[in-house]
C-alpha cells in the first residue's frame, strides 16, 4: 500500500511558504502579502529566480508587530 503523506510536511513546520500558502497560514488576503513583498523594506520575503517565498518565522514576526492592541 502506498503512503501518500510520505514528503507531506504542514505550513506550520515549513521554512519557506509561498504566497498562497501564506495567505492560508496568516488568514491574510493575497494580494496583501503581495503589496508588502514587493516594499523594499521586507525583510520576510525571499527570491529565487522569479519565485517569492515568505520566510515563515519572520512573517510571523511581522505580523506580531504590526498587531495593535
């Protein structure tokens, strides 16, 4: 019988997510996380080749800080 979870790893144990799965991690619309990707101060996103990852620990970092209480 074949394992189809076998190379299976959730967001939340991910590195690098990319934006839809950011968007689905964060509850935050794409197009959002797109707008804050492309300011040249983000330090959350990575690029390889034409891809934008999200580096998920500082995503979640940023999110931290940007909360208002």
């Amino acid at each position: 019988m074949e394992n189809k979870s076998v190379g299976y790893v959730p967001i939340w144990e991910k590195a690098l997510l990319t934006i839809n799965e950011a968007a689905a991690y964060s509850n935050i619309g794409i197009h959002k996380i797109t707008d804050l990707v492309k300011r040249p101060s983000c330090k959350f996103v990575l690029y390889v080749g034409n891809r934008r990852l999200i580096k998920r620990k500082e995503f979640e970092e940023f999110i931290s800080k940007s909360v208002e209480l």
